[in-house]
C-alpha cells in the first residue's frame, strides 16, 4: 500500500517536471514583460501604498498610520471628486457606447476602402495626445471665440459659458469624450461585428426582420461580450481621467470637474501632500480592482 | 538535467537581479537617505573653509529668461555671471545653468524636489517659500551670511524671506503692482478725462465705477471689458478689490482668516454687480482669458513696469494692423475709508537647496553663487525687467519715471497672501474655488465668505 503511494507521488512528480520542463520556454518568454510589470507596475503601487502611511518629506518621512486616510475622508473636496468622476463615468461609458454602436452600424455595411476610411479617421484622434486634444477641444469651447458657440449663434442660442460655469463644465467634458474618443471602440466593434455568422442574418431577413430587428435581436446580443469589455475598460480608464481636466478646467469652476485623478495631482504637487495623495491613489486603485473583479466576474459568466 | 539546470539558474538569476534592482532604486528614492541629514544638519555657516573651501566642485543653477546678457541672449546673463563667480572661486569647476520656461518651471522644480534632486541654485516666488520649507528642503541663507549683508536688504523683504528668526532665501526683485488703464480706448469712448492722471494719480471706486458701467463696449463686432475677473488657476488679481475695499485675507499673524468681513463682503458684491453688468469679464474654469497689452481690456493690474518698457511691452503684444495704444500707470481705485491704495508686490529670490550627496564645501559655494547673484551690483540688472532691486546699495535705478513714481506710492502698504504654514494651501485650494460658487449664483457672497473663512480657518488649525 505504502509502495503503491509512493510510486504514485513519484510519478506525479515525474510529470510535473515534465509538464514544468516543457512550459519553461514559455516562462522565459514572459520574463521580459514580468520584469517591466515588476519593476514600472508593482514596484510603485507597493512603493504609493506605503506612502500612504508616511507623512511624506524630501528630508524624511514620519509614520502617521491611517491619518492621511482620516484627512482625505474628512475631506468636502475628495468627495467631490469622488462624485464628478462617478458621474463623468456615467455620461460618458454609456453614451461614447451608444455613439460607437451606431457609428459602427453605419460603417459596417460599407465597402471595405470606405470602412477603412471611416476607421482611420475615427481613430486618428486616439493616435494624438490627449493635450492636443484638449486644447482643441478647449478652442471649439471658447466661450468668446469657440466654433461650438459660433455655429449655435446662428440659430440664435449661446453664448453659453462651457467650460466656465459649474453646471456646464464637467458635462462639456464629457460632451467632448463621448464625440471624440470613441475610435479605438469603433475599431474593436466593427472587427466583432464582422465575425457575426452572415447566415444569422439571411435567417431573419426570410422571417421578415426589418434592419432594426437585425440589430436589435442579432447584433446586439452576439455583441454582447464585446460591449461587456468596452464598458469595463471604459470605467477604468474614465476614473482615471486627467489630462483633459488638467488642461482645461484645473479643476474648475467650484470644483465642478475635480476628478480622483486631479485630486491626486493637485494634493501631490500643488499642496505636497504625498502621503494623503498617496492614499487618495490607494483609494482609486482599490475601486478600479473592485470594477476589474467584476469584469473578470462577467467574462467567466459569460464563458459559462 | 544539466540543460534544465541551467534554465534554472538563469531564471533564478535574473529575477534576483531583477529584485536587488527593485531594491536598489527603493533605497536611492528613500526621503531618508542620510546624505540629507548630513546636509542639514552641518549647515552652519562658516565652519566649512579653510582646507574644505578649496575642494573642487560642480554646481546646477535653473534661471529663467528674465533678461538678456550682453550676448543678447536670455541664458546670456547667468552665463557671464557663472563665468565671473568661477573665476573668482576656482574651485568651482563647472556651473550648470539650465533655463526654465516662465510658465511650467515652477512645476518643474516641484517635481525635481519630490524625486529628490533639486538644483543647487534657483529662482522661486517667495510666496511659496513655506511650501518648501515644510519639505525641509531649503538651506538657511542666514547660516551663511553676516548681518552686514542681511541689512543691506530692504527690511521688509529681508523680513518676508525670514522663518523662525532665520532668512531662507535671497530676495532678488520685488514687483509691486499698478493699476493700466489703456487711454486710448477710453477717450475713444469720451471717459478719458476721468482718469486720475494729476498729482498721485489715486482715485476711487466711484470715480472707477463712473468709468467702468459704460462697459461693455462693442466694436467691430468684438466687446471690450472694463476689467476681468480670472479665478483660474493661480490668479489672484481680484484680491486687490478686497484689499481695497479695506478686507484683509488674515489677521495680524495669520493666525485667522478673516476676508469674510463687511468689507470683503462689500468687495464681493461690487465684482458680482460689476460681471452682472457686463462691465467686467469672468473667467473661470477652461476660459482664456483677455490681453489688455492686446487691447482687449480698458484697465488691468500688471507689474509696475517703467515707461519705456510700457511702450516696448505694447508694441510687441499689440495686434499687427492695430494701432499702438497710450497706456498709463494709475493707482488702484481706493473703497470707502481706505486711505492709501493698496498693492501686492511679488517678491522673487534666490533659494539654496539641500542635496542629499552634498558636502559643507558645495553646499558653501552654492550659498556663494547666490549672494553673488545678489550682490548690490549685480542687483541693479532687475531694473531690464522693470521691477525693483532689493538691495540698498543698489541704490535708486530708475530715476524719475513715472510709472516707478506710482509703484513707490503703492508699496507702502503692501498684502501678500499669507506666510503659514498652511495659507498657501488655502490660497492653492480654496479661495478661488470658493470664489467661484458666487461667481456662478451658487451662493450669495455672505455664505461664500463664510464659508471660504470656515474652510480656511479649519485648515489653519491643522
């Protein structure tokens, strides 16, 4: 019996060798990558995280426990933040959505030089940098010189003060993602929206589905894991917004587009508050994990 | 197996490389390196020459382009004056001079002090010196100087640079700031002759507000403004109403924030009547604001800059096609019961900052440099900027001129904002934000203020 077990461990171990022997290429190919992770991904978070427990100085630092964390809840401004960025998420993941799906059912059915047309110019925003963008941006909203009010005074509206009044700013920005930053979405759907079986649609067609049905009960649906993913990289990647606030509102008007991200910016650099900007990151690090387990969450279901 | 060793000893290899790597760049990033404490702590003064002095050493300067050297360059200036100080230290082999853009180069230096590497020399707003001081990053000039040298500062200047009985940076210029008024426009408009363009130039809000509620006045289809009002970023122009209106952001000492007074209230509404209107412009939040030296604006606060630079400033900004216009220096409309207008004068100097592998020798002839740069003589080069020595042996650089006549007057009861530890948080953070809920008829200007001074006063606690 005991010589049974044991043989059994043995070969056990025989074949994890093996399995381990044959997939070690696999892990030397990977070291590069693990070694970038490690040393421009892990290393910080791990280095902020502590941070956040630091009262922080170039000529020392003091352990201060959870008081950075205490000072940032405590704080009318974090909440803010915490809520423009919630909303900002909210305008523009489903809305930049709704524009990529519709933009994208007008593409696909084009001819394949049209639809590459299309897909270079839709994605040629995404190529620049968001500061460029942004100061475009911030021209077309000029509430004197702006294209946007220019082109509403012909019909007799405006000028409206976009960037520049509490109530119109943080939608303004959100305006300006939903219409400009939906190229890489475009790109992803239309390559989905090309593996749909053609088959799915002649079926429909016979039954007498009119192009609304086709999109409503066909595409839709077998779109499905891919607006999934578009909707969780989306909510990431917007309580991660910056740069276009940076550039420009600052934060402005009364702290009507102070987002997580500035906050952190501004606690850090304006203020020189590292410990409590770091634990502000530690708070936006720990909401986009909750939102990444939940899009790992979906994606197993979605296995199933 | 001897192949399968191998791999592994590769493998193990590199992750360890990989980890003493991680580990290394934890211990150079550690704001507890001791070279600081060594810094700081044996910075005393004198104590470093003799032997020490003459160990050769290098040194980094950030300048900005303030004015040009007599290669008509911008980094000309600090050039010479490098070359001047080597020869006259020798044992300062090298100095490197990197030059700052004027808008980013303040963040730029932020940033350089956070990773632990700020230059040995620069320039900053002393309005921030509490900022790094708080980083303990700021070398006491006092250490290193007599106080034969420190008088020769003006005292109020010497007075603001100073914490805790030491002075922390070597003020370089003072910028008082006047009030412009482009005449052209105005006697376009018929409104010329009540500018107060006799004697002291001083006036009042009203005789201001007689001027200002004929605006806003279009032309050519464009509107023009009587003044703007700019709660963007660091802007702080429309604390001279308050000022003026006889409202102070603190109480003597700092100890209290106090613009929630009758008379900041009164300033704040006289801005909201006069945005209502249409006389002055808001800008806030991503607005560009408007060129007065472009002619956008009738009247703007600037620096006191003299005549000559007044002419020379407007035939560069304005527009090509447009005709140069006349602009005068005036004092700032005064509110009821105040006597003598009041002014804000940016004051600029010369910091030293710690670095972590630096001996007493560097951090010695650093000190140096900038009293150097400082030096009676060398101080009279601020006068290219328009703006005002520090130094009294500097003597009296610009004359008669009128402008400078102006400045003077306005000096003397200067406002800054604040010298807490904590006030230029507050300033950073809440005023102009705050500003901006009455601004934008979120709140009335009694529950701004209130609510401003709560915030501000529950931050200066902290």
């Amino acid at each position: 019996m005991n010589h049974t077990s044991n043989l059994q461990t043995r070969i056990k171990r025989h074949y994890r060798n093996r399995k381990m022997q044959s997939h070690l290429w696999g892990y030397f190919f990977l070291l590069p990558q693990m070694i970038v992770i490690l040393l421009f991904a892990l290393y910080p978070i791990l280095q902020g995280l502590s941070l956040s427990f630091f009262e922080y100085s170039v000529a020392g630092s003091t352990w201060v426990g959870a008081q950075n964390f205490i000072a940032m809840l405590k704080d009318d401004v974090f909440w803010i933040a915490l809520r423009n960025t919630t909303i900002y998420t909210i305008l523009i993941v489903p809305g930049g959505l709704v524009v990529a799906l519709i933009l994208s059912w007008i593409i696909f059915p084009l001819s394949p030089k049209t639809q590459s047309f299309f897909k270079a110019a839709y994605y040629l925003p995404s190529v620049l940098a968001g500061v460029v963008l942004a100061l475009v941006w911030k021209w077309i909203l000029d509430p004197d010189i702006g294209l946007l009010n220019y082109l509403l005074s012909f019909i007799h509206l405006g000028p409206y003060p976009w960037l520049s009044h509490p109530d119109t700013a943080l939608v303004s920005l959100a305006m300006m993602s939903i219409l400009g930053g939906q190229g890489a979405s475009i790109i992803i759907i239309l390559a989905n929206m090309g593996a749909i079986p053609e088959s799915l649609y002649e079926s429909a067609r016979i039954d007498g589905g009119n192009p609304w049905h086709l999109f409503r009960f066909i595409t839709i649906p077998m779109l499905k894991p891919t607006i999934l993913y578009l909707l969780v990289i989306g909510v990431i990647s917007s309580y991660q917004v910056f740069d276009t606030i940076y550039i420009m509102t600052g934060g402005g008007p009364y702290y009507s587009t102070t987002t997580i991200a500035y906050l952190i910016y501004s606690s850090a650099f304006d203020e020189f508050e590292f410990g409590r900007a770091s634990a502000t990151a530690t708070v936006l690090f720990i909401i986009i994990f909750i939102l990444s387990m939940i899009q790992f969450y979906f994606f197993r279901e979605d296995k199933k | 197996m001897i192949k399968r060793m191998n791999m592994k000893t590769i493998l193990i290899s590199i992750i360890m490389v990989v980890l003493i790597s991680a580990t290394a760049c934890g211990k150079s990033a550690s704001p507890t390196a001791s070279g600081n404490k060594e810094t700081g702590n044996t910075a005393t003064g004198d104590t470093a020459t003799g032997e020490k002095a003459a160990e050769p050493t290098d040194l980094t300067v950030w300048w900005y382009a303030f004015w040009n050297g007599k290669d008509g360059t911008p980094e000309g200036w600090i050039r010479e004056k490098a070359d001047e100080f080597m020869a006259l230290h020798p044992n300062v082999k090298k100095i490197n001079i990197e030059m700052l853009p004027g808008d980013t180069g303040p963040q730029k230096i932020d940033t350089s002090i956070a990773a632990g590497s700020p230059p040995d020399v620069t320039y900053i707003d002393l309005a921030f010196l509490p900022k790094y001081l708080k980083q303990k990053v700021v070398i006491p000039a006092s250490d290193y100087m007599t106080q034969e040298e420190i008088d020769d500062f003006f005292k109020s200047l010497s007075d603001y640079a100073t914490y805790d009985g030491k002075l922390y940076a070597l003020p370089i210029l003072i910028a008082p700031r006047v009030l412009y008024a482009n005449k052209t426009m105005l006697e376009e408009m018929g409104l010329a002759d009540k500018l107060p363009l006799e004697g002291d130039r001083s006036w009042t809000i009203e005789q201001f507000k007689e001027i200002a509620q004929k605006f806003p006045y279009k032309k050519g289809g464009k509107t023009y403004y009587a003044e703007q009002i700019n709660t963007t970023a660091l802007n702080w122009t429309h604390l001279f109403w308050f000022w003026n209106f006889g409202a102070d952001l603190y109480n003597k000492g700092d100890t209290q924030f106090i613009l929630n007074s009758p008379e900041g209230v009164k300033a704040l509404d006289f801005m909201l009547e006069m945005v209502d209107a249409g006389s002055f412009r808001l800008v806030s939040g991503g607005a560009k604001p408007s060129d007065f030296w472009a002619g956008d604006l009738a009247f703007s606060l600037g620096l006191a800059l003299t005549e000559d630079k007044v002419k020379e400033t407007l035939k560069e900004k304005t527009p090509e096609g447009q005709p140069i216009p006349e602009v005068v220096a005036i004092q700032f409309p005064r509110g009821p019961g105040v006597d003598i207008a009041k002014s804000y004068s940016g004051i600029g100097g010369l910091t030293v900052f710690k670095q972590k592998k630096a001996d007493e020798n560097h951090t010695k002839m650093a000190m140096e440099f900038a009293k150097f740069l400082t030096n009676g003589e060398n101080n009279k080069i601020v006068k290219e900027l328009g703006v005002f020595p520090t130094k009294k042996s500097s003597g009296d650089v610009f004359g008669g001129d009128v402008n400078a006549k102006i400045a003077r007057i306005m000096m003397e009861d200067g406002k800054d904002l604040g010298k807490g530890e904590q006030t230029y948080k507050i300033f950073e953070k809440l005023i102009n934000a705050e500003l901006d809920s009455a601004f934008s008829k979120k709140k009335t200007s009694q529950q701004t203020l209130d609510d401003l001074a709560k915030k501000a006063n529950d931050m200066l606690k902290q």
